[in-house]
C-alpha cells in the first residue's frame, strides 16, 4: 500500500510474450477496461502492476474482468 490519495494502477506488457504491438495494445486495452470497472471499489492507497498473459487475447473483455475480480476477491483486496 502506497501514500497516494487514489488507485493507481501500472500495466506492463512484455515484447517478449506480445511480439506484434497491435497485440501488446490489445492486451493493454483489455486490462485497462478490466480496472475501470472496478476502480471504484479499489482502497484508495493501492497501487498495482498487472501484467498479462499471452491468454489474455483469447478471452472476452467480460471474462477478463470476472477473473479480475475474483482475483482481487481471493486477495481480500475487494469485497
């Protein structure tokens, strides 16, 4: 937990696993749209980097926002 005021969220794609930038975008996007929907029940100190996997272009938008979610349930991180 951080001294900020606000969530802060990082997000790190990797060339490596995402060779195609339109893939690395695309990742980036999907993870970004997973954490505003859930901004709002984020405790304001956090800070997070997520960093997804190859997996993530494979899934829905929908999908990825439900493991988010009980990923961060699991943690105690949201309610």
């Amino acid at each position: 937990m951080g001294e900020n005021q606000t969530p802060r969220v990082g997000i790190a794609v990797s060339s490596k696993i995402f060779s195609k930038a339109t893939d690395r975008n695309r990742a980036r996007r999907l993870i970004a749209q997973a954490f505003q929907s859930i901004v709002g029940q984020l405790p304001s100190t956090i800070n997070i980097v997520a960093l997804p996997k190859a997996g993530v272009l494979g899934v829905k938008s929908s999908d990825v926002l439900s493991d988010l979610a009980n990923a961060l349930k699991n943690e105690r991180i949201i309610p």
